[in-house]
C-alpha cells in the first residue's frame, strides 16, 4: 500500500480537543512597513507573491479527509482546489488605527476557527493601521505546525533584505495522494490489530533510559537508618558532677 500522511496521535489531538470555546490555532501579528517595499505597496501584488510562494509547500495546500467511521486518525491529502482567495484577506482597521482598535480587531479574528475543509491557515492584511503600517495576522492551526516548523514555514514567506529572495525551507514537502473511503476504511480496520506488535519498538527506549538511570543510584553509599544507628555514650559532664569530683 502508498504510503499515507497519517496524523499522528498528538496532532490529531489538537483536532479532537479543540471546542467553540477552546480554539487550537497559533496566530500572530506582523507589522510591515509599505515604504520598505520595492514598488510600494498593492494587496493584489501582496497575494499574488503569497500564493506563488506557498504552491510548493504542502502545509499550506494540504487539508485533512476523514477515515470512515472514525476508525483512525485523519490524513493529509492535496487539495486539488487550492485557492489563495480562501486563505488570504483584506480588512480595513477603524480610524483612528491605533492600538486599542487593531487589539480588538486581532481578538475577534483570533476567535474564529479555521475552515477544516480547506488547508487550516488563513492571513489576514489589515490596511489604516497608524504610521501608515499594514498589519498582518497569520492563523495556522496547531495540528499542521508546533512552534519550531510554524517559524520555518514563516520564513518562507519573508525575507532578510526588501528585495531578496525568501529564506525557503531547503526542499519541497510531500503532498500525501488522495486515498479512497474504501482504502481508508481497510487501513482503519487493519491498524488496531498491528499496532501492538509496534509496543516492544516504543517501549524498548524507555527501559533502556529508566535502567540506565537506576545504576548511578545503586553505586550511591546507604547509610543505616536512624533508627539503627548506634548513639555514642556523650563525655560532657554536667556542672554538678564536674563540682563534686574537684572537691577534696
């Protein structure tokens, strides 16, 4: 069988306890300068450069598909539909554009979940903001990027100078293909019964640490308890005695 872009256990984790109340998504602003920008600024320039740098990588166009009945957990596939359009927004921030308004703007888009039939991430330019600036407001969920790979994702979008090329991430991501519900299915009723022979795989690493801890521990000298120890007869004599004794 293809190999498939199966989630793992702590990704599809984020899926499953993600509610209305407790979104899963990493988001944050990034405040651009237009007066940096070689030809100045145009958000329709702005989108086109994100959709060219973002066809190449696969945690921008993939989405996820559902095993049937639930049997395991999702995939990753392609999304043959893919367009920048559903991903990348322009708002306008209410004058006078300061502080105060762009917080309570990026709070009520922070509280909007991600469309899970598309790939999870959208990035919102926010124009008005004051000094000219444009806001953006990036939101990926946690299921596709962690910390680490959310800041390498996002230097393939950036840049170190306004006129060079991106960073990139050293090589294109792979896809997935798009399995059938028939396929999935079979794998979903095929998994649980060869995932315990995978145990000894999983566990043999973490005997070898928690032994390899307890030797140390066994060199280390015991001392008896106190109950066992055995209290030396004291020499100091009290006043009364020490009198007596220099009496002639």
């Amino acid at each position: 069988m293809p190999t498939l872009d199966r989630l793992s256990g702590l990704d599809a984790s984020f899926l499953y306890l993600e509610s209305p109340e407790q979104l899963m998504h990493v988001c944050g602003p990034v405040m651009l300068d237009p007066a940096t920008m070689p030809g100045g600024y145009s958000f329709a320039a702005m989108r086109a450069g994100i959709d060219e740098r973002v066809r190449d990588v696969a945690h921008f166009t993939r989405k996820l598909k559902k095993v049937p009945l639930r049997l395991d957990h999702p995939v990753w596939v392609q999304d043959a539909h893919f367009d920048i359009e559903h991903h990348v927004h322009r708002l306008a921030l209410p004058q006078p554009g300061g502080y105060p308004e762009l917080t309570e703007l990026l709070g009520q888009l922070a509280g909007m979940p991600l469309d899970r039939s598309r790939p999870l991430w959208e990035m919102w330019v926010i124009e008005g903001c004051a000094d000219d600036r444009v806001a953006i407001f990036t939101k990926m969920h946690h299921a596709t990027v962690d910390g680490v790979s959310g800041s390498n994702l996002l230097s393939h979008l950036t840049s170190l100078e306004a006129d060079s090329e991106p960073l990139g991430l050293g090589g294109k991501g792979s896809h997935g293909h798009a399995p059938s519900d028939l396929g999935l299915l079979g794998r979903g009723l095929v998994n649980p019964v060869t995932r315990p022979l995978s145990l000894p795989r999983l566990i043999t690493p973490s005997t070898q640490m928690i032994a390899g801890s307890a030797q140390p521990r066994a060199r280390v000298r015991r001392w008896p308890p106190p109950s066992r120890r055995r209290a030396r007869p004291s020499t100091a004599r009290s006043p009364a005695t020490a009198q007596s004794r220099c009496r002639p």
